[in-house]
C-alpha cells in the first residue's frame, strides 16, 4: 500500500499492529467514493459549525440588562431579539450533532464489515479512516470551544425561562430559527452535557454495536484501538512526525487519539484502561504528557473525566497516577 508503512522499527507488537497513516493526503478510491462523498458532504459543514462557535459571544449585556428592569419592556425585547438568532445558532449545531452521528454509522458499517478485518479496512480504505479521524478532531475540538464558553448555557437558558413566562407572546420568530419546547428540551439534555459532541458519538457508537448484534464487538473496538495505535506510534516516532507536511497534523493526531481511546472505553465491556485492553493507556498518556501543556491539557482532561471506566477497580494505580 503505497500511502501506509509499516513500522517495523517499533518491538512492541503486542499493542497492536503498527501503521503510518496518511492523514493529510489519503484520497478515496472507487470502492470507498459512495461513503466518502456521503461523509465529505457533512464534514464540510464542520468548519463553518467551529468558526460560528468560536466567534459566538453571546448575549449577556442584554440579558443582565433585562433582567435587572423586569418592567422595562423596551429591554426585554432587546434581550430577546438579541438571544433569538443566537439560540438559532446552538439549534444548527444541535442538528449538526444529529447529522455527525448518521456519518460516523456509515463509516463503522463500511469500516467493520465483512469480509475484512478492521486492520484490513484501515490499510484498504485509508480515505475513510481520515474521514473517521476527521470527525474525532472536529469533536474534540467543538467540545473544547462548548466548555470554555458559558454564554451558550446563558443564552440558551434565559431564552427557555422567557419561553416559559410567555412574556413575548407578541414576537413571532419565523419558521427557521423558532425552538419550540420540544426541540428545546432536546438542545437542553444536548447542551447539558459537558462535552456534548463526544457523548452524541459514543451514544452512537454504542447503538451501532448493540443493533448489529451479528457482528462481534471486537470488530468495533478493534477499529478503535487500531486507530488510537496508530496515531500514538506516529506521535512518539520522529521519522514519522517528520513526515506531516502541516504543523497542525499534530495536534490532529493527538485528538484522534484521544477521540478513539474514548470511543474505546464506552462501548469495550471492560475499558480501554484494564490490563487486557488492546491500546497501551500508558504510552498514549506518556506521548501527550511529552506535548505542551498549553496543546494537551484539554486531551488530558477529555480522559480524565470523559471516560467511563479509569475508576474501576480494574485500572492500574500507575495510570490513574499519570492522569492526576
């Protein structure tokens, strides 16, 4: 294959086979094109969802304002006309969330489908692992801007207690940007969470297992620990870091990591931290804590308290201390 190599030089195979992934260049071959483009169609989207969400200011003069002068109804309308296109904002990015979700299902259907083994798919279909990994680092990255931003909690409340008062029963926003109470108790439970992305692809990754019961579990978390491998194997070996063209494809590389390790410990029955887990929790751990605080301490914090199972008593005292 000639966008993948083998690493040969690194002895510690029992992690897991080794891989260098082409994420910056991998191109879909006719096989991968139907998917691809069915993907390629959402992740498009995505860079405009991230660039809203980090210029999103919010509301919270206006709101301060109207909440301190109940009675100034000149004030409540300023605060409402304010909070309404925001609000039709977080309603794009919750129904991004929704269509994220159907996109990382076509590419687990086409990444563990038989007759090939996970590793089989990753070496044929490099396209499709980019695209999987792609939408990790937009994940990743959404929650990180979501968690440092608490206007949208702010905004999205004041705009369901106004709701709920009917105060402005006079304001008819038009069709497109209306929330009514059934989409906001949705964007409610959405927004609740503290990384809400990343807990829409583990639901989903979740469901796909559960309702493919003819296909082995393995087949999914294998796919996962393959990709958490091969990004940490990149990451910790110069002569492939050597390789990204772009000094972005770094950062990148540790998102994707850390998206997969994640993706690993919901939905593998035991975690991706017990002793028979296939993705060396240590390694992946040493290789962010070798970074920049300033570019990781989110990635740590992501599986610090993003995960489900590094309290069990089943993880070592060795990782839980490199996490603290």
């Amino acid at each position: 294959m000639g966008n993948l190599l083998k690493v040969l030089t690194y002895n510690d195979l029992e992690q897991g086979p080794n891989f260098f992934l082409d994420f910056e260049h991998a191109q879909p071959t006719e096989a991968e094109t139907a998917v691809w483009n069915q993907v390629n169609a959402v992740l498009e989207e995505a860079q405009t969802i991230l660039a809203e969400l980090q210029s999103y200011t919010g509301a919270g003069l206006e709101i301060r304002e109207a909440i301190q002068n109940p009675n100034d109804l000149q004030l409540q309308e300023k605060a409402w006309n304010a909070v309404c296109p925001l609000v039709a904002k977080l309603k794009r990015f919750y129904e991004f969330s929704l269509r994220l979700e159907n996109a990382l299902r076509s590419l687990l259907e086409a990444l563990t489908s038989p007759p090939y083994a996970p590793t089989q798919h990753l070496e044929r279909e490099q396209a499709l692992a980019k695209q999987f990994a792609e939408i990790l680092h937009f994940t990743l990255t959404f929650d990180e801007f979501k968690m440092t931003n608490p206007a949208i909690q702010n905004d999205f409340s004041y705009y369901r207690r106004t709701l709920s008062r009917n105060r402005i029963n006079n304001l008819q926003l038009d069709a497109e940007t209306d929330v009514n109470n059934e989409m906001a108790n949705r964007m409610s439970l959405f927004y609740a969470e503290a990384t809400p992305m990343l807990k829409t692809l583990s639901n989903a990754t979740t469901k796909f297992v559960s309702e493919n019961k003819t296909l082995p579990i393995e087949d999914t978390t294998d796919c996962l620990s393959t990709m958490a491998c091969v990004c940490r194997v990149m990451l910790e070996t110069p002569e492939y870091r050597s390789r990204f063209t772009n000094t972005e494809t770094l950062l990148f590389c540790m998102r994707v990591m850390v998206g997969v390790i994640i993706l690993y410990d919901h939905v593998h029955p035991v975690g991706a931290f017990a002793k028979t887990s296939k993705i060396d929790m240590k390694g992946c751990i040493k290789v962010l804590k070798d970074q920049p605080s300033t570019s990781t301490e989110g990635l740590l914090n992501a599986l610090r308290y993003t995960t489900r199972h590094l309290n069990d008593d089943t993880t070592s005292k060795q990782i839980r201390a490199l996490l603290q």
